[in-house]
C-alpha cells in the first residue's frame, strides 16, 4: 500500500473505511467497510459515478448494511484493533495496478471501486445487484473524468467544476424554475 500516492479523497476515504470498522467493532478491515464509507461519503463523484454505471445507491448501501451487520463484532481486549483482510489488500492492490493501467500518478477513489466490483466475493455481488459491473464502472469512470488522468493529489476536485461552481440556466428554464424577479440565482 502507498498512501503517498492516494489523492486526498483515497486517503479519507481509506480513514473513514477504518472508522466505520472500528465503529462497529469488527476485527477485520473488509472492503465492504470501503463501499459503506464511499457510500456515506457524501462525495457528489461517487453519487454521479454510480448514477452513470447505471447503479442504484438506495438499493446498493442496503446490501452493503447487511454485509456489515452478518460480520462478527468484538469486544473487550480484542476490540479496537484492526486487521487487514486478505480481501481487502487484494482490492486494495487491485485499485493501484488499475490506476497505474489508467495511466494515472495518483489512486483515486473510483479506482477503489472499481477495484472492488473486480474482488470475487460479497462486495462485488453487492455492487452486482445494484447494477454496478466492473464494465459499466469503467465507462462511467471515463465519462466523468473526460479524458483526464489523476496527476495530482486533489485530482477529483477536477471533476464536474463546472457543475460545482456554475448554474445551468438552460436547464433552469426548461424546468420553469428560473425567475427574472429573483436575484437569488
């Protein structure tokens, strides 16, 4: 693992990966604990990225939820220690070779998902039945970043600045939402 080369979003979302392990007292740091903490993330990438992979979230975080809650949890002297699962260094590994492939100087976190719907197991029928497959996950990984490689740390801030920072008018207008009146928009 080379943390130094995650983006800043990889490396806090690998942080907050090991806080829901931890959270909900489970020894083993499972790729499911990524997925949940990708999920929860609020990240409008994620959200868009699952969207265009023809994915469903509502029905997705369910799936993952029941994964967690069948894993045992511990408590006492053996609690708050981790171990990293097999599973989880396989799509760890796997997240870094594809971006290496991708041509990329940085891991992103959509590598870590597609990583994770490549993993044999529960995580990637998880991501199966949401309809999330590593073929549509590659596709709506390039229509995100458009042609770009993460070369940089914050690399995920790139994507969509223009619906981050801009209002679409045309959009607005065909929705009726746009008034002359108001000076909100």
């Amino acid at each position: 693992m080379q943390i130094e080369k995650y983006t800043e979003s990889a490396k806090q979302l690998m942080q907050s990966a090991q806080a829901e392990a931890l959270r909900r007292d489970h020894q083993r740091f499972l790729p499911e604990h990524i997925v949940m903490a990708a999920l929860k993330s609020g990240d409008k990438n994620i959200s868009t990225l699952l969207q265009l992979a023809g994915g469903n979230s509502a029905t997705l975080q369910p799936e993952i939820e029941a994964l967690l809650k069948a894993q045992p949890s511990v408590s006492g002297s053996g609690a708050g220690q981790l171990m990293l699962d097999p599973s989880t260094v396989k799509v760890i590994g796997t997240a870094e070779e594809q971006s290496q492939q991708n041509g990329d100087a940085f891991v992103t976190v959509e590598m870590f998902l597609l990583a994770a719907s490549l993993a044999e197991g529960n995580v990637a029928n998880a991501l199966k039945a949401a309809g999330v497959t590593p073929q549509t996950l590659r596709s709506a990984i390039k229509d995100l970043r458009k042609g770009r490689k993460a070369q940089s740390p914050n690399a995920e801030e790139q994507y969509q600045a223009l619906e981050k920072y801009t209002k679409d008018f045309t959009a607005l207008a065909r929705d009726n939402k746009l008034d002359p009146g108001n000076s909100s928009i």
